[in-house]
C-alpha cells in the first residue's frame, strides 16, 4: 500500500504498517435531530445575547474570546506560552500523522472507560489486520502537533464477512464499574425511623 498524504502508520513489534483512516459521520448513522424556536407565525427565531447593563442586543457571531493580561491589557496569542503543572514550558508533540504510532495492547475494559468523540473507518493492509489477531490495540493520537494527546484505540470488526478496521478517538475515564457479583446495601434504617415518627404525628379526626 503506497503511503498517502493523510496515513497513519502503526508499529506492532518491528513491523510498521499504514492505513488511511476516513472519518465516519453519525449523522448519515443515526440522522439528527435540530432545535429551532418559532414565533406565533412559526418564523424562526434567531439566538441574540444582551450585553451586561442589559441595554445592546448583540446578535449571534457578535462575541469573542480574547486574553487579557493582570492589568487588563490584550495579549495576542503568539505572545502566551504553554506550561506545565510544574511551570516548566510544555512540549510541543508532532502529529500522530508525521510519526509512526507504537501500539500497545489494550483490553475492553479500556475501550469502554473510553468517552468516544469520534470514530474512522481505516483502509488498512491485509496484513495489519491479521497482526492484531483479534486483539484490541490503543496510542496517543494528535490530529495535528499539540501540547495534548487523546487515547485511540484500534479494533477489528467483521461486517457482512469482511474484516474490517475501525478507529475509536476519545478521552479516558477512570471509574471501576461494578458486576452483579457486587451486592448493595441499603441502610434503611433511618428510614424506618422517619416513618414510625411521622406514623405518631397523625391525628385522625371525624
């Protein structure tokens, strides 16, 4: 497979594979679903803001955002560094795109701690497919150079007796999630409390 302008390329072991990932729009999954307000001649409304002494209407497109320094000056973007928690400056990481992306095996329980955001379809090598084995594999991916990364995770999936690539972008959760093996307790024993108390508060009367 010749390398395209937007491949990947993955390393399992020492042997580097490539595939050209297509991002796959929900929308033409699921369809959506659009919100709009309409007056009583069902015209629709547009979003407007109102300044803070309540007397301009700004319309929408009408905001931004911008940096301001202690004192209140404007800062432009180019002058603003990025640190880390220590203070240190943060590094810069290429592109998962400019790289060859170790991966690292990973298990279900990671994919599902996993808050998807996006997913690719990958046109992939026949055999990248058959190195992962069934097996689900993950690596830090940026869409571009960027001081932050996100978890992907790569999964093959058969449809219609093909075997096919897919890519899962998102951030990772840590939570344990329980089984049916975990029972609860409820301490209800409060709750009787409250009632017995409330059951001698009634009166009857006829």
């Amino acid at each position: 497979m010749s390398l395209a302008k937007k491949d990947l390329r993955f390393s399992i072991g020492d042997v580097v594979y490539s595939a050209e990932p297509s991002k796959v729009d929900r929308a033409k999954l699921y369809g959506r679903r659009v919100k709009a307000a309409l007056d009583d001649d069902d015209t629709e409304c547009k979003l407007i803001s109102m300044s803070e002494c309540g007397t301009v209407c700004i319309p929408k497109g009408g905001t931004g955002l911008g940096y301001l320094s202690p004192e209140g000056n404007w800062v432009n973007r180019g002058q603003l560094n990025t640190v880390n928690l220590e203070g240190s400056p943060a590094e810069l990481m290429p592109s998962s795109f400019n790289v060859v992306n170790i991966l690292e095996e990973a298990t279900p329980d990671d994919l599902l701690k996993c808050a998807v955001d996006s997913f690719y379809r990958l046109t992939a090598e026949t055999r990248l497919i058959g190195a992962m084995s069934g097996k689900i594999f993950r690596f830090e991916y940026r869409y571009r150079d960027s001081y932050d990364t996100t978890s992907a995770f790569l999964q093959v999936t058969e449809l219609n007796g093909i075997k096919e690539l897919f890519m899962f972008v998102g951030s990772q959760h840590q939570f344990e999630p329980i089984g049916f093996e975990e029972v609860g307790i409820i301490d209800d024993s409060d709750v009787e409390n409250v009632d017995d108390d409330a059951d001698d508060e009634l009166e009857f009367g006829f």
